[in-house]
C-alpha cells in the first residue's frame, strides 16, 4: 500500500518540493499552531456535521475528480 512521506515543519523547502515532484503530497507535521489547528477542525466540523452523508457536489456531477489519480473513472 502507498504512503505519504511525513517531514516536520521544519524541513527544507527543496526537499518538501522534492517530495511533492516525486509523489505528489507530503505531509508536513506541525506546521500549525495548535490556536490555528482548534480553529481549522471547528470549521471544518461545523461544515461537515452540516452536510448530508453522500452529499455530491452539484458542479461534480458528470466530471471527472481525483479518481482518475488512482486510474479510476467515475
């Protein structure tokens, strides 16, 4: 199974680059300040608690989304 290369915020820009080029994503540890972390996740959850489960977005509908990435179609 694939994974993400974990580096932490304090990693060299070329070598997050580097990472992004070769794979794609990168995920960058600690790169939030926890204030900002709490903020982001009650954002996110006001939104997510808000949506019905199998909501599609409208403008989704017939195109093409991140499948293709893992050689899918929808």
């Amino acid at each position: 199974m694939p994974t993400l290369e974990h580096v932490q915020s304090s990693a060299e820009p070329a070598e997050v680059y580097g990472l992004l080029q070769r794979d794609g994503a990168v995920v960058v540890e600690n790169i939030l300040q926890p204030e900002q972390l709490r903020d982001l996740n009650h954002e996110l959850d006001t939104l997510i608690s808000a949506t019905d489960p199998g909501l599609r977005h409208p403008a989704w509908y017939g195109q093409v989304s991140m499948l293709p990435l893992c050689g899918q179609r929808r």
